[in-house]
C-alpha cells in the first residue's frame, strides 16, 4: 500500500467520522413544531375553542370568577389567543406578508392546553409568581386591538398589564403599571416571561433555533445549548428573545435588562428578562414599558426600530456576506421578479468575477504537470532527506513560476461564498415560499418533485429531489474534464469521484435554492473548462 493510497484512505475517513458534526454546525440543533393537540383538533380549530366573542367597544371587565377563559384577536398580521391564567399570550401566529400567496402563516408559540402562555410577570422574591395568577381582563380600541388584565391582592398591591397588538407593525407594545396599596413603600422586582415553540425533526427544517441578546455586540446560543447549559442574558443587554427560522421575537424594555435566562425543554424555548426594580411609596403607582416584536427577520424592517435587532439577521462569522449576497438578489429580483432567476444571475455573476483566477488556476496546473518528471527524480533522489527535498522542490516552483496551492485557491475561495448562501436561505423571509420554475414552488425547501406514501427505508427520504441528483451528475461530469492533479494515484482519483455522489446525500435535503446555486456552478463551470480544454488545444497546435 503507497503513501497516496494510505493518505486517501485516512481523507474518506476523516470525511466519514466528521459529518455528524458538519450536520451540527451548518444545521444548529434545529427542531419540529409539534403544537400540543386536543382529540386531533387542527390548529385553528384549537383556537377557536374556550373563546369569546368581544365587544370593540369602551373597556368592559369580562372576567370576574376564578376560572381561566381566553379571547381571540386575529388582524392582518396576527392571530393570538390571550388568557386570563397570568394575563398571558396562550397562542401567537404571525400571518403577515400581504399578497405572498406561498407565505404560510407561522407559529410563534403555541401553549399547550390549560397551561399559561408567554409574556406573563413575576414580581419575584417578595411575591408569587403571577404567571398562574386569574386576570380580569377588558379589550378595547378601535379595532379591538388592546387588551387590559387586571389583578389586585388586597392591601399589597394590583397590578395592570396592557396589551397593544400592532395593526400595521409586527410589534406588540406591553405596558406594566404598579400600583401599592400597602401602607410603607415597597420595592417590586419585575421579571417577564417569553417563549417560543422549536421544531424537532431538522432533516425537513433546516433553520436555526436559537436564544439571543445584545449587550454591544449579539450573543446566541442554539437549543442544543440551551438544553444542556441554558443561556445567560448578560446585565445590561440592550434587548433579549428568541429566533425560528426565518422569525424573532425579542423584547427591548424601556430600561436596561438586569439579567435573564433561557432553556430548552420539551418542545419549547423558555425565557425571561429581569428590569431594574420599580420603587414606589404607599399609594404610588409607577408603569414599565416593554416592545415585543414578532415578526421577520426582514432586515429593513428590524433596522428600522433602531435598538441594533438587525443584528439578529446579520450575526455569525458569515453574516456580512450573507448580507451583501442578499443585497445582490434584492438587486437581481428587481429586474427579473423572481429569486429563482436572481440566483441564475447571481451565480453568473460570481463565476464571472472569478474567470481569471480560474485562468490563472488552469495554467498553474498545467506547469505542474510540464514539471511532473523533474519532481519525480527529485523525490527519488532525496528520499532519505526530506528536507533537502522540500528545499529542492521549492526551488523547482520558484524557477518555474508554479504555486502548488493555485489550483485548489479558485475553490477555497468560494467556500465563503456557499457558506453564506447556505445560512442565508433558512433566514431571508425573502426567500420563503419563492417559487422558480416547474416543480421548483419554494426556494428555502427541497424540490419535491414527486412525494413518496412512505419514507425510503434507512435513507429516511419521503420525495424525489431532483436538482441533488443534478448536482451530483454535474459535479462528476466536471471531475471528467479536469487535468488530474499531478502525481495522484488511481485510488485517490476513485475516491474523488465517489465524492459527488457523497455530497449528493448529504445535500438531498437541502433547500432547493442552494442545490440550484451549486448545480448551476457545475454546469458553468463544465463550460469554463471546455472553453479553455479548447484554448489550449489551439496554443498547443500554433506552438507545433
């Protein structure tokens, strides 16, 4: 057995043993919604149960018995189901995107059954926690979009907790008003609550799940984090939530958060947030504002609120090009109104940005091969002194004008690149449910050309994708027409060849708008290749 075909054999390996962590660092723990279920209830049957009817007009208390009973408020943007168990949001659905008819409305958070929602309060230390606490709750505005609960403990103090659904904006605004009825003052702590469901099953969702806060700079922490560690919100954070895929929710105080916490349990991320405590005299009140936004990560949008939540969309060592690369497509989609095409575009454009180092790479080969010989009986000759044969070797590039890492540089270049399209297609809402051609109908979710009635045995695929299989034909086809590297062995090239197909699998599942980006990049770059394979034939002859 040589050194070649050993090192080649250790590379398989290598590829083999760290896939499961390549899986876990390009697909960060993500996880399946599962809403708790009532007899097989949809979701929006469940809704609709246990709710009243509301009046839009001036505040009325609905609720004065010691039972729990929950209202429904659904507006362009929102559908949510609000309970008096803790003045708590029970259900929260983002429908959004007005005239996206392949936008499917999403789950923020969905409590099971009987059990309190989000955005519940805890004065913490001193009292109980208010999250199990029966509100009395009023609904008013013009559009029925303010929600009122009120709880008092007799000579302590009442508490009143506001709801005010965005109408135009993905924000709620919540105000928490204090009032001491004791006879001394009082310091109350203020803790809130949030939440959000994850999904389980990241074969079929390649999104990220993650628990967030920003104190200067974005901190995150993914589930599987959260559900060995938990996460710290740091003092000071300007603002803290949570991420789904293509969503947040984050809430920013009016004041500065003392700290806070997160975790994964279950189906779902739990948090909170501490505020600085409100210190209010005997027969004093005192109010803490707090904005919620439940919405996209829509860049725009989030710069918009100007608290830095465009952060959230821009974090991580690949955020700046997942950035300029979405910019590119915005710009592509405004000619072409279809990110299928934008991402055509985008691909031609990179390869023709990198035409000339490509070039460069092809003519650096070939001088590799020309010198193939000489460095043969070079390693022949100093076979007992490997030093001397690196210094020799060196001098043979230098005299010949060869750098033995031009011909993988085109490639490490790009794996930017394909990186950043990798993260960008979970999170740009741009992306979500556009369609391209034909059987293409969502960019951010594999083509499904045809749906099986059963998953593939041991493979676990329950569709025929075909633009993996496409990718993985091309990127043989392109193997075929390369120069080989000089001094690879037939086992080496055996195993290079089986990589396409080993890619194929590991990319069967991915969103239909990656898979598209690299079998686009195979056949141009079969055209590059044949176009220069002539070229060379041309000079060749001429030279003769």
């Amino acid at each position: 057995m040589d050194k070649n075909y050993l090192k080649a054999i250790v590379i398989s390996l290598l590829i083999l043993v760290s896939y499961p962590f390549f899986l876990k660092w390009f697909y960060p723990n993500a996880r399946t919604t599962v809403g708790t279920t009532q007899k097989g209830l949809s979701t929006e049957e469940k809704i609709g149960q246990n709710t009243k009817a509301l009046s839009r007009a001036e505040a009325v208390y609905l609720h004065e018995a010691p039972e729990a009973t929950t209202a429904l408020f659904e507006n362009d943007l929102y559908k949510m189901e609000l309970s008096t168990l803790g003045g708590t949001v029970t259900r929260l659905f983002y429908k959004g995107e007005p005239g996206r008819e392949k936008f499917t409305q999403t789950e923020f958070f969905n409590a099971p059954f009987g059990e309190c929602g989000i955005f519940g309060v805890n004065l913490q230390e001193e009292f109980a926690d208010l999250s199990h606490t029966i509100f009395k709750m009023a609904r008013r505005g013009n559009k029925g979009e303010v929600f009122e609960f009120v709880y008092e403990l007799p000579g302590q103090y009442a508490i009143t907790k506001t709801f005010t659904i965005g109408t135009e904006k993905p924000a709620i605004e919540l105000a928490v008003k204090i009032r001491n009825l004791s006879d001394t003052g009082k310091v109350f702590p203020l803790e809130v609550f949030y939440g959000m469901n994850y999904e389980k099953d990241f074969q079929k969702n390649y999104g990220y799940y993650d628990a967030v806060a920003y104190d200067e700079k974005i901190r995150t922490a993914d589930v599987g984090k959260l559900k060995k560690k938990g996460f710290s919100v740091p003092k000071d954070s300007l603002w803290a939530g949570m991420i789904k895929k293509y969503f947040a929710l984050l809430l920013k105080p009016e004041w500065k958060i003392t700290g806070g916490s997160a975790r994964a349990t279950g189906e779902i991320m739990t948090g909170s947030v501490r505020m600085e405590p409100l210190r209010i005299p005997s027969g004093g009140e005192d109010t803490r504002h707090l904005l919620i936004y439940a919405g996209p990560q829509r860049y725009e949008t989030l710069k918009g609120y100007g608290y830095e939540f465009e952060s959230v969309f821009s974090r991580g060592f690949f955020g700046g090009f997942k950035s300029v690369l979405l910019s590119i497509l915005k710009f592509f989609y405004g000619f072409t109104h279809n990110f299928g095409w934008a991402i055509v575009l985008l691909t031609l454009l990179i390869k023709l940005v990198f035409a000339p180092l490509t070039h460069v790479s092809y003519a650096n080969m070939k001088k590799m091969q020309a010198i193939q010989p000489k460095m043969k009986a070079i390693q022949e000759h100093y076979k007992n002194d490997p030093q001397k044969q690196q210094r020799e070797m060196m001098d043979l590039y230098r005299r010949n004008k060869v750098n033995p890492v031009m011909g993988c540089l085109p490639m490490l270049i790009q794996i930017p690149i394909f990186i950043a399209m990798f993260r960008l297609l979970p999170e740009a809402i741009e992306l979500h449910g556009a369609p391209f051609v034909g059987w293409i109908t969502d960019l951010s979710a594999p083509d499904r050309f045809i749906t099986f009635s059963r998953a593939v045995p041991l493979l676990g695929w329950n569709s025929l994708n075909i633009l993996p299989i496409l990718m993985a034909v091309s990127q043989i086809g392109y193997q075929k027409i390369i120069p080989q590297q000089p001094g690879s062995s037939p086992e080496q090239r055996a195993i290079m060849n089986l990589m396409p197909v080993f890619f194929g699998f590991i990319c069967y599942n991915m969103p239909s708008g990656l898979t598209l980006y690299w079998t686009l990049q195979n056949l141009l770059s079969i055209i590059q290749q044949v176009f220069i394979n002539k070229i060379a034939v041309v000079l060749h002859h001429d030279d003769r």
